[in-house]
C-alpha cells in the first residue's frame, strides 16, 4: 500500500474562553484513543491566541495556565499570535513558554539584534507514519507594536518562498501554520509555490470544509473553542504527491465535558485568584461608572490616561468600566473584572477641527449606545466619552439626543488649526470609529493596558 492517510487537528484564536475547554478536551481525547485503537498517529496544532488576558487565568497567571491546559492535551505544535505577542511583555513572552511540553514554531519574531528567540524555531520536519511533513509558522506582523516591546518581527511573504523551499528539500509534505487571518492566507497561497496546507487562525472564519486556492488548501474554525479543525491528508509514496486533502471545522457546542480538564480549569482559577489578591488602594467610598451620563471612575480613568501618556486631554469611552468599586479594598482582581480588556494607552495629535468631529461623534446616540465586541473591547456598550483636560458643553433637543455646544480646553475654545496631544484607548486609532485618529500621528504605550493606569491612578491618589 503506497498511501498513508494523515491526521491533524487543531485549535485557534480560543481567546481563553476556557468555559468551552473542557469540551474540546473531550473530542480530542476520543480522537486520540481512536488513533491508538488503530494504532495510527495524528497531530495536535495551536494557531494562536490561545491566550487572552480578558480571563483572570491568563492575567493572574501570565498566561501560563493556558500553557498547561495545552500541555495536558498533549499538543504537539503551536505558534504565537497577536494575543500572546503584543499583550504580553518581552519579559512575559520569554517565560510563558518555559513549561511547555509542546514545541511553538514562528519564523517570523526576531530579537531587535537579528536573533531568534530561545523558545521557537521557524520550522521543523516531523515524520508522521513514515511520511515527513514540514511545518512552518508565522504570525501577524503588526510591526509598530512588537517594536515597542523590544521584539523585530518580519513580513512573511518577503521571507516565505525561500522557506518553503528548504523545508520542501527536507519533507514530503508541507503545512503552513499561519496567525495570519484568511485574506493574507489567500494571497499566501497564490504567491508561494509548494504549500500543500495552510491552517490559519486570526480573522475568525468559520471554514466548515476549507477552500481551496490554486494547489493549496487552506482552513480556519472559528473562535473561542466553539469548533475544532481536522485535516487530512492522503499522501502517496509512489508519486510523492498529496492526492487527497480535505478539512472540517467540527462544533463541539453538544459535547460532553471532560471531568478532568474541568477539574484542572477550576484549579488554575483558584490559583489565579490568589495572585490577583494584591490590593492596589483602600476607598473610604464607592466609586461610580455610569456607561449613560458623567460618573466618577470614567473620568477617574480619563485624568489616568492623561497624566500617564503627559497628553493635554484625556478621553475614553465610559462602557470600558464594567463597574464601579465599592468602598473598602481594591485589588488587581477587582480593577482586572471591571476593566478586562487587553487595549493599551496611545497618545494623538489631533487639530481642534478633528477633536471637534470625533467629540461630537462619540456623543451621538449611535455610539454612545453601539454593542461592540473586537478590537480588544470586552465590554457590553461603548458609552458615553469621559474626558479630563475638556470641559464639554451639550444640551438636550428636541430629538432627545444631547449634541455638543462647546468645547473648551483650559478655559479657552479649541483652536480649529492648533494640535492637541489626546490621550485614549488604541482601540480608537484603527479607523473603525475614528478615521482622523487612524491616520494621525500617535504614539502606543506597551505593555501597560487601561487597568494598569487605573490601578496607578488610584494608588497615588487613595
């Protein structure tokens, strides 16, 4: 028999939604007792952002509680993506992977002086049932950020087809695991010869049987452990040609849980609130967060970003506290559940024109009220805008909106021509909300995320 059938199956972009874990545990578990039952191989594969600092596991454990769910599964291979390369600290990227009993691949992450980093190789050559299957892994290269962080990451495609070209020299089959998002993938595959497979990761898409693009096939399922991917590949020795490739995207929503991953589920959460137990300040009184009208934690938060990034206003969107804090102690735990999300500071040079569009845009009706999830906002509604450093001025008409009167900063009415260093959330600086404060200049600040200004806000001020 000259063909061999390989199996793969893989996680993506779970974003440590460990509630649906256990259920994922339960399938790959039945699969791999099935392999062992007939005594054939397979593969486990992470694409990335498995880890998400919105869960108090990963923030109170730096990510290595996701580290060991992976390692319990036995998982093989894993690459990095934007989850764990910007949200975590250099420092904290070096350590996460200490443990692993699995091997992360990304060829694309460099130190600034030109040297890989000790945890990841760019490929590597498993033989799987005989066959020797090259697997390369990259991530998105969101330059700006890792830069700041100390890191140098590369675009993949200027680097790529020399890759798969060593990696072909070496394997009869070769797999692309890409954080890229499906778009990139797509134009990997028309552009670099000799992929027979890209699992991809980052853009969410739910692929129930894969796509092909030219010789390629290219896969992705979903986010936040909703499904999980399989790959097979039928490969021939005779005419050492893949003859046969196909994927799913399986949903496990009707899945039994896995008693024991639940079990070391609640342990890490255990665990993860005695780290976050630090207390940050003691209140003599409640602090409120309105998302709807002026409160004090929103403009608590504001005056943070302000003083933190040295900006002369600052300005963040009131649902971004998912709570106020009762009077008594506060602890990194309580800044981390009311604000969960992983957004960094950035400061903005906008003109008084500019300030004056998104001001009145953020206290429309329309994004005062907008459900959003992405973009690392976690929370329910965007709310109101609290500012610090602005006196904003509305009145309510007979639309029953409130639409702005008047802005003043520093006493005196914004300057249509004057630049205005504005302190706030990255978020708004990717073009979806904002497009003036997408192709301003700014400036991000890593890796210190909104709570973290919060905690230092209140430290020195309760």
């Amino acid at each position: 028999m000259t063909s061999k059938t390989l199996h793969f199956y893989y996680t993506n972009d779970l974003h440590s939604h460990f509630e649906n874990w256990a259920k994922v545990s339960s399938y790959l578990k039945e699969k791999k007792r099935w392999h062992d039952l007939n005594g054939t191989s397979c593969l486990l594969l992470d694409l990335g952002d498995h880890s998400d600092k919105v869960h108090p596991i990963t923030e109170g454990t730096v990510g290595k509680g996701n580290v060991k769910l992976l390692n319990d599964l036995e998982f093989d291979y894993a690459t990095i993506g934007n989850n764990e390369g910007i949200t975590f600290s250099k420092q904290e990227l070096e350590a996460l992977y200490t443990e692993a009993t699995f091997q992360v691949i990304v060829a694309n992450l460099y130190h600034q002086d030109g040297t890989r980093p000790s945890w990841a190789i760019p490929y590597t050559i498993h033989e799987l049932d005989g066959v020797k299957v090259g697997i390369i892994g990259i991530t998105i290269p969101y330059e700006q950020f890792y830069s700041l962080l100390g890191w140098s990451i590369q675009a993949p495609l200027t680097m790529l087809q020399e890759l798969v070209n060593d990696v072909s020299n070496q394997a009869d089959v070769v797999m692309l695991m890409s954080h890229m998002g499906l778009g990139n993938d797509e134009q990997i595959a028309r552009e670099i010869n000799g992929i027979d497979v890209i699992i991809g990761a980052h853009t969410h898409h739910v692929l129930k049987h894969g796509m092909m693009v030219k010789d390629t096939l290219i896969t992705q399922a979903g986010k936040n452990g909703n499904y999980v991917g399989e790959v097979t590949l039928c490969y021939d020795s005779e005419s050492k040609e893949v003859t046969e490739k196909e994927a799913y995207a399986v949903s496990i929503r009707h899945r039994k849980e896995d008693q024991e991953t639940k079990d070391i589920i609640d342990q890490l959460s255990t665990n993860a609130q005695s780290l976050l137990e630090e207390v940050v300040c003691r209140l003599e009184q409640p602090l409120e967060a309105e998302w709807f009208k002026r409160s004090v934690l929103p403009d608590e938060l504001a005056a943070a970003l302000r003083e933190w990034c040295d900006a002369d206003i600052g300005m963040i969107n009131s649902g971004m506290l998912l709570d106020g804090l009762a009077e008594g102690n506060v602890s990194r735990e309580d800044l981390h559940r009311i604000c969960p999300h992983p957004v960094n500071p950035c400061k903005v040079i906008l003109k008084g024109t500019e300030l004056k569009e998104i001001i009145s845009h953020s206290m429309s009706d329309e994004l005062v009220n907008l459900s959003f999830k992405g973009l690392g906002f976690r929370g329910e509604v965007m709310g109101i805008m609290a500012f610090d450093g602005l006196e904003v001025k509305t009145v309510m008409m007979e639309d029953g909106l409130h639409h702005v009167t008047d802005v003043l900063h520093n006493g005196n009415h914004l300057s249509s021509d004057k630049e205005y260093a504005v302190a706030t959330a990255d978020m708004f600086t990717f073009g979806k909300f904002y497009p003036q404060m997408k192709h301003a200049k700014k400036k991000y600040y890593l890796p210190e995320m909104l709570r973290d200004l919060l905690a230092y806000r209140l430290e020195n001020r309760y």
